[in-house]
C-alpha cells in the first residue's frame, strides 16, 4: 500500500517535518511493508521555506533580522534561480514570543523587511513572501521602514513601532527600496484589511488582543489604508482580499504591487505533490487545529480536495478537531482523529505530540492497511 503522509505543522510543538515523521513510524510499526511518501507542507506560514527548501534546487542565506519585539534573531532567504522565497513567520511568528510577551499593538514586521531587503541584494527578480502565523498587526509598518518608506507623523519624525502608532501616520518617509522586483503574498487568508472580517477583529485576539486593542487597531488600520493609498497611487487597499493576512502585511505588499496567490497551491506545485496524489492509495494530512479556518483554503482543505477529486479517502490526524462531521465529509475527508482525544487531555496532547502521531499512525495502519 502506498500512504501519503503530508500534514501542516502542528503550531507551537512539531513541525510538519517532524510530524509527518512521527506518522509514518507509527506506520511502519503496523505495517513495516507498506510504502510510505513524506511530503510535509505548508500554506505559507511557519516551514514554508523549510519545506520549499526541500524541494527545490536552491541556496539558503542567512540573514540577521529582528523578531516582533526588535529584538536580534536570524532567518533566511532560499534563492532559487532568480525567485527568491521568504517567511513572514522567521521574522514576526507568533511562536517566537511567550504568551506573556505578546503586544500586539506593539510588535514589528520590521524583521521581515530586512529579509526582503536581503533578497534584493541577492539579486532576485521576485520575491515570494509566505503570510501566515504571525504575532504583528502593523499592516506591514515595520517591513516597509526597513525597505526604506518608514511610516512618518505630521512633523516627519518616524513613529515607533507597532499597530495602534500608525492612527497618528501622516505619510511615508521615503519610497520602497525594491529596485523594480516583482512581489508575490502566499497565502490562503482571503480576509480584507479592515471591518468585521479584517485582521485585527479576525486575528488580533488569537494574539493577545483585548477588545479595546480591536477597535484601536482597527482604526489605526484603515487611517493608515489613507497613508498608503496616497503614497503608492493605489485603491480600495481596506477591502482588498488577502489585505488582512499575517497582520495586514498583506495591504502593504498588495499597495507594493504584488500579486495574491494560494499558499498551498504554490506548495503543492513547486514540490509535485499532484503526482504523489495520483500514485496514492491513501493520504494523510493535519496540523495543530483542525477548524472552521482550515476549511478555508488552508493545508487539511487543500489536500483533502485533491483526495475527493481522486476518489481516494484521506484522513486528517490533527491536535484537536473543531469542525464537525458533516463539514469535514463536504471537504473531503473521510476521517478526523485527534491527539487531544487520543490522550483525554490537551495537556498530554501538548507535552508528547509525537507520541501521539505515531501511535495514531499505527492505529490507522491496522485499520487501513492490506
């Protein structure tokens, strides 16, 4: 038998290197003689560039950058030809922070911009940029200062960093240091900039956002659309879909000219995973939630509808699931199993993921297996 093993990060305890891993020994253990394909994933948040780097024929530079705090921290630029790839997350992750660190009306996508900037300097004619998992809601403030366009007020003094500042934004200190590259938002996040469905009433308190901080960043928000769409010659940037992705990064990079595409989509091709489906006879995918959200285009989603496309059934292993029966068959899948279920707790679930995926994955070999 052959069992694509193709999940997500499990957010905060495994990668999807390590979780597919995990899977596939549970696996082996039941079933030592079936053939099993690891093809971890991401939609653009944390590992996309782990996972692309896996994949393709290209160079990973180091860079110095800062995390949402300002504080000095190191990602990466995988260079591929001249495509360049980089991860909002490396530089403004919401994993890189405790809980009790978390500001959101204060931390920087500043950290991304260096790795932007990185880029250009490598030569890149495009830059992708995977959104996802992040801890800003600046609506990329900090990645366009350190492009060299920093948000200024009425006196032209740069303004500190974060979202709630950007309410008192006059215009931008300069223009983007981009030297013409195309850009690229990777992404399954469809939500606006802005409103009910946008990044601060949407995302802001998975970050830390009380509702106070909600409000005030929502306005600072749309205040700074105003900035932006004077300063770039651009439109409509608060309604926008994918606007409201990683924090409104993706406004920035949208008033920047870059174009939206699917983050798991651009996965999927770039490391073949459509020939792996079609040799399959059974896939296996998850990641930290299994949710209402991962029914919107994300990783579980995307590769369940490959799955029902096929006619081959396919089964999400996540940390805990959320979605309801119904919900999860009209996507595609066959079958949920949870590692909070799996142990009886979410503390058990949280201190031996691994553990858990992999005696998962035997208890899916004796029931799947040939």
């Amino acid at each position: 038998m052959r069992v694509l093993i193709c999940p997500d990060k499990f957010a905060g305890t495994l990668s999807a290197a390590e979780a597919a891993a995990a899977v596939a020994a549970g696996w082996h253990e039941t079933a030592p003689g079936d053939e099993t394909v690891l093809r971890p994933l991401s939609d653009g948040g944390p590992g996309f560039v782990e996972v692309l780097a896996a994949a393709l024929d290209g160079r990973r530079l180091p860079v110095t950058i800062v995390d949402p705090l300002g504080r000095p921290a190191t990602g990466e630029v995988l260079l591929a030809g001249t495509t360049a790839y980089v991860e909002s997350a490396q530089a403004c992750g919401l994993h890189l922070l405790t809980p009790a660190e978390r500001d959101v009306n204060a931390a920087t996508s500043y950290g991304l911009g260096l790795l932007l900037a990185a880029a250009v300097e490598a030569g890149a004619a495009e830059i992708v940029v995977g959104l996802g998992g992040s801890a800003v809601n600046d609506a990329g403030a900090g990645m366009l200062a350190a492009l060299g366009a920093a948000p200024v007020d009425e006196s032209g003094y740069a303004l500190p960093y974060g979202g709630a500042p950007l309410i008192t934004a006059a215009r931008l200190g300069g223009r983007p240091r981009l030297r013409q590259v195309r850009l690229v938002a990777a992404t399954d996040v469809d939500n606006p900039l802005t409103g009910l469905h946008g990044a601060s009433n949407v995302y802001g308190p998975q970050k830390g956002a009380t509702r106070e901080d909600v409000l005030r960043l929502d306005a600072a928000l749309d205040h700074f659309a105003g900035v932006l769409e004077r300063a770039l010659d651009v439109r409509d940037l608060r309604t926008l879909p994918g606007g409201g992705a990683a924090g409104g990064i993706g406004a920035a990079l949208l008033a920047l000219g870059a174009r939206v595409t699917s983050g798991i989509a651009l996965v999927t091709t770039l490391i073949g995973l459509e020939a792996q489906l079609d040799a399959a006879d059974l896939v296996i995918t998850g990641e930290g939630s299994f949710d209402h959200q991962s029914l919107r285009g994300k990783v579980a989603a995307g590769i369940a509808g490959g799955a029902r496309d096929r006619g081959l059934p396919c089964v999400v292993v996540a940390g805990r699931n959320e979605t309801g029966h119904r919900e999860a068959a009209a996507a595609g899948v066959t079958e949920t199993y949870a590692l909070v279920d799996h142990f009886g707790s979410e503390e058990r679930a949280l201190a031996e993921p691994a553990r858990g995926l992999r005696e998962i994955g035997a208890r899916l070999a004796r029931q799947w297996s040939r």
